[in-house]
C-alpha cells in the first residue's frame, strides 16, 4: 500500500470520490496511512499476544461496515480474518470502491483469502455479526440480530477537555481532531468542554489554518444552512466564517458546527463525562488518561470502536 503507483492511487481517488463526495484524495491518503501503520508486523503481534487465537472454532462472521470515512471497517476485516473465522462482508454503498481495492490487494498477495473472504447482499447464512450504524439502524441490527452473537455498534461522538492552559500549538492540533474527515468520524471531535467563563479568543485564532474547509461544497452547504438557522432563531453562537461554534449539552453537533459547555470544578466534568460515557468514543486533552491533541484519528490497533474488544469477541465464539 505504501508503494502503490501515482496513476492507481489516482484512480482510486477519482472512483471513490465519485461514489461518496466527501472522500477527497486527503482523506483517502489519511486513511490508507493509518492502515499501514496497523499492519507494522511488531503492532500486529503485540496486539495478538493477548489472545489465544489457536483455539479459535472457524465460524461465519458477517460483517456490516459503515461508510462514514474511507476504509472505516479495516479494522473488523482485520479481526474476523486474522482470528481464523470466514468472513461475510456486506459493503456500504458510500465505500465500496476502496475495501474492494483492500480485498483486491490482499487476494493478490495470498490467494488462499478467496476462501474465506465472500462479499454479499444479504447475512442469513452468519453465525455471528459485527455491525456499525446509526442509533436507528443499531436497534434494527439488535433486534434483526438478537438469536446470534453480536457485536452492534451505535451512534458515539468524541469530546475535548480544554483548562485554559492550552498553547498555539494544542490548539493547532486540536484542529484535526475536529475537522479530519469533515468531522464525520465518531472519533472526531464534535463538543469541547472549556472553564467557565473561558475566552474564545485563542482557540479560534489556532482553529484558522483549517479555513480552506469551507471549500468542500457539502461542507459549505451544511455551515450556510446553519448558520441561516442560528441567525432566524437569534440564537448565540460564534462564527469563524468556517465554523460556528455554539453552546449545547447535547453531544453530537450537526456538521460546521463545534458545541460547547461550560464546567466549574473538574469533579463537576468527570461526573458528567461519566454520565455520557456509552455516548463518547474519545476524550481529548492534556491530562492523564486522555487522548493527546491532534491523535484522535490515529488509533493503535487495541483501541477497539464503543471499548468492545472486538477480537476477545472473535476468538471466543464457539
């Protein structure tokens, strides 16, 4: 993947983008760099040295993925083939063209994956399922679902943590938390929490090397319509003539918009950090325990989707 030709990775580029807009050469490129770094084999064996794959029963594991961001159900392809089971994929139509290419690739260099790898329309036939969607489409899956193990995967949003002791630099990084991707990845920051009473003032000075984002004619759409909404309805908010952003105790912001709330103590936030956590994927910031600006898009290998370890998952059906 590291050493695909110009002219491929071009027309995967033209070809993905055509079937999902959102999917610009550098999110591609974003993604497949992720990916190569998952497949470092001294990654791979610390992170299979936790289970004990050779007691794995071969099993039919149907697998839904999401098309959210490219190549976004790598990493449960990765699981189902690497624990011995027989995979089932069932492709979103938003990204079809770049796991079909990973499918591609990887049948090239072992043919022997052709048997276990079927790409289908329909899981009747599964044993067991993993599956990402929406909090709607999640409770069809559960209840679609309910008489076969299961791994479903609902709606999950990440969140910053900011003291007011942030520099330039954090705030820099803390832009790619929010916008790579368009911020359409559950990994992507959609809600900072901030003091009370906290100045804005140097965090959208260090969100601005990010303006270029508005030229993506879906993501202007969004930041027009809501802005228009904010406007009509009087509502508060700041606007950066690329992002607005607002206060809300809701979780996840609508795209172009960046919520926040405000906090007194931080025994007043670890509480309600705590009261939302089936509903957030990352925390960001600076202190322990929490993901360091600009690294919530670059998950190791261990950082399992909704903390379910999807591998623990797959090597202990039987």
């Amino acid at each position: 993947m590291k050493n695909l030709s110009s002219e491929r990775l071009n027309e995967l580029f033209v070809s993905a983008r055509n079937e999902n807009a959102w999917f610009i050469e550098d999110n591609i490129k974003l993604a497949i760099e992720g990916i190569c770094l998952f497949l470092k084999k001294s990654e791979i064996e610390q992170w299979l040295s936790a289970y004990d794959l050779e007691k794995t029963v071969p099993k039919r594991v149907g697998l839904i993925t999401a098309g959210n961001i490219p190549l976004v159900g790598f990493h449960d392809l990765l699981c189902v083939l690497l624990s011995g089971h027989q995979l089932m994929l069932k492709l979103s139509t938003k990204d079809q063209t770049l796991m079909r290419f990973i499918l591609d690739e990887l049948i090239d260099i072992n043919p022997d994956f052709t048997s276990h790898i079927t790409v289908v329309e329909r899981l009747n036939d599964a044993d067991a399922f993993i599956g990402t969607g929406s909090d709607n489409t999640s409770r069809y899956f559960e209840y679609y679902f309910k008489s076969k193990p299961h791994v479903i995967r609902k709606n999950r949003t990440s969140v910053a943590v900011l003291t007011g002791e942030e520099a330039r630099q954090d705030f820099e990084n803390l832009g790619q938390d929010i916008f790579q991707y368009y911020g359409l990845g559950c990994r992507n920051v959609s809600k900072v929490f901030v003091p009370k009473g906290y100045n804005f003032n140097a965090l959208l000075d260090g969100l601005k090397p990010f303006d270029s984002i508005a030229d993506h004619h879906k993501y202007r759409n969004n930041y027009d319509y809501n802005k228009s909404i904010y406007l009509v309805n009087g509502e508060p908010h700041l606007d950066t003539e690329f992002l607005l952003v607002r206060e809300s105790e809701e979780m996840v912001s609508p795209i172009s918009v960046l919520y926040y709330q405000e906090y007194t103590s931080e025994t007043e936030l670890e509480s309600w950090l705590q009261s939302q956590e089936t509903k957030i994927q990352c925390i960001v910031g600076s202190s322990d325990g929490q993901i360091p600006f600009g690294q919530a898009q670059k998950p190791r290998l261990s950082d399992y989707a909704d903390g379910v370890d999807t591998m623990r998952f797959l090597c202990e059906l039987n």
